[in-house]
C-alpha cells in the first residue's frame, strides 16, 4: 500500500500553487538540476515534473514489444489538477529511445503471392542484410496531465486519467523506407493513462496500475522546500484502439511501379501481419517507472 506522509501531502498542496516569475538567469543546481529542461520561467507554470518509464510493454494488434529503455515525459504543468504539458525547452518533451521489433522485418511483413518479382528480390535482400526493425513512439499532440490523479486515483466514477499521450510509432527498417508508420497527427494512437484499474472493452480484461510510493525530498527542512519523489508507480491502458500503418515501403529501387501501389503493397503486408487497425480492448499499455515534481519557483531558486 501507498504510503503518503501529512509533509509529502502538504508539499503537494504547495506545488498546486506555487508559480514561477517569467525571467532567466542561469542553471538548476543541486536535486533541482534534473528539471533543467522545464519550461520554469513561463508564469503559467507552476510546476516542474519529470517522468521516467524505465519498464513495461506495449502490445498492439499481435506484436508485442517490451520497453527495455528509460522513456522520458518531463516539462511543465499549471497545477497537480487537469493541466497541459508545456513542453520542456532545451531538450525533447518526450524522450523514447527506438526499441526492437521482436521478429523484426520477418515478423512485421508477410509478402504476398502478388508482390512483384523485384519487390520479393528486394524484400529478402534486407532481410539477409539486415533483419531489425526499430519502432520510435512520437508525440503528435500535446499531452495532457492530472498528477492529482495519480497519486490518488479516483474511485467516484470520475475520469481516472493520470496522462493523455496521443503518439504515432515510426517502424524503420531500409525496406519499410522512412515513412512507415502507425497513426498519424490527425488519427493518432491515444494513450489514457491511469494508476487505477481500467475498465476496457472486451476480449481485453481489467488491469490495474500502481500509484507508486511518494516521498518528501527535503531541500531545505527548515523551510519546508523539497520536491516530491513518487517511486514504483505503473500507468496503465487496455481501452485504446491503434489505426493502421501508412507509408511503408517508401524505398528507391528502381522498381517499375508507382509509388502509391508500393505503398499499398507494403503498409498492406504491415497491417496484415502486425494485426492492424486494431479495435479497442485488443490493445495494451503498460508503464512502470518513477516520477519527480517540483515547483517551479524552487527550481528557479536554485538557478547558479
């Protein structure tokens, strides 16, 4: 069980109404030196906050890839309530390394019987060359936040989101192109993120997320100036749906057919073998890491 101290409840009440004033003047220093990419000067910003996902999976339609590498969500939110992202200055928003595609090419691609002789030459070319696929979550839309929610997950009924993330995934291989991907900014793949316990569409069953263990990291004791350092928290999702992949097979091989039709091809292959679209409650998020909230007059007072 969560275990949340009357100090880390009062830091909180802190961080939803502290505010930052709009010049700059050097770098974060000290146990604040990880929010140097926060939007802190910007008076709509009241807090600091950065997210680490450090494990989990996302499975969508049939493949299922593992995150084995640290994603990263940090910039700035209004309050600890219902709140954009402001996004972080100096460095990305979202930070989320490419991670492999279990099977890689032979596992995203089933060729046809109709695919021109060239496309299958070229097809198994790259496989014995070079067999990975790399898949990069992308943000298209701005996120959107209720830290409130995640440290205490409603169970009024209310909207449970902790994170709105609307993203498309770039597939890269030398035979997909580098145009290959799945959703796109006008139908994105949206993430609604919670650390309660869904309640998805069917065949998909409830599963439940974590709030984590949120501490008090005391600053400075004496003026109760700290930041909270929220451990082992899992946001998860199973209700959303994934569209299907568009603009693979964007390569020049000189092949004596249109574009289009390569595409049509290609990105056709993708969605049969990978399962896509895929419908609602046939998909899953899950996100477990750490998470860090300061506000964003602290952060600016440690400025050297």
């Amino acid at each position: 069980m969560r275990k949340t101290s009357l100090s880390t409840a009062a830091l909180a009440a802190a961080l939803v109404v502290a505010s930052a004033p709009a010049a700059i003047a050097g770098t974060p220093s000290g146990p604040y030196a990880m929010f140097k990419f926060c939007p802190y000067t910007d008076p709509m910003v009241g807090s600091c906050v950065l997210n680490t996902t450090t494990s989990g999976t996302l499975k969508i339609g049939s493949t299922t890839m593992p995150i084995d590498k640290p994603i990263v969500l940090q910039g700035g939110v209004e309050n600890l309530g219902p709140s954009p992202l402001y996004n972080a200055v100096g460095g990305p928003t979202l930070s989320a390394p490419p991670a492999k595609v279990p099977g890689g090419l032979l596992g995203i691609v089933n060729p046809a019987p109709n695919w021109p002789g060239p496309l299958w030459t070229a097809f198994w070319a790259i496989v014995g060359a070079v067999n990975d696929v790399s898949a990069t979550i992308e943000p298209v839309q701005r996120a959107q936040t209720n830290f409130g929610n995640a440290l205490y997950p409603p169970t009024d009924g209310s909207d449970p989101t902790a994170a709105r993330l609307a993203v498309r995934v770039h597939l890269q291989n030398p035979f997909l192109g580098g145009s290959c991907y799945i959703g796109t900014p006008q139908n994105p793949i949206v993430l609604n993120l919670q650390t309660g316990t869904t309640a998805p569409p069917a065949p998909n069953q409830p599963i439940s997320g974590n709030p984590g263990v949120a501490t008090t990291v005391w600053t400075d004791e004496e003026n109760f100036i700290g930041y909270l350092q929220v451990d082992g928290n899992t946001l998860v999702d199973n209700s959303f749906a994934v569209p299907k992949a568009a603009g693979c097979g964007n390569i020049a091989l000189g092949l004596p057919i249109l574009t289009p039709l390569l595409d049509a091809l290609v990105s056709g292959a993708v969605n049969l073998k990978v399962g896509l679209p895929a419908a609602a409650g046939t998909n899953t998020a899950i996100m477990s890491g750490k998470s860090s909230i300061a506000a964003a007059q602290y952060v600016l007072d440690s400025e050297q």
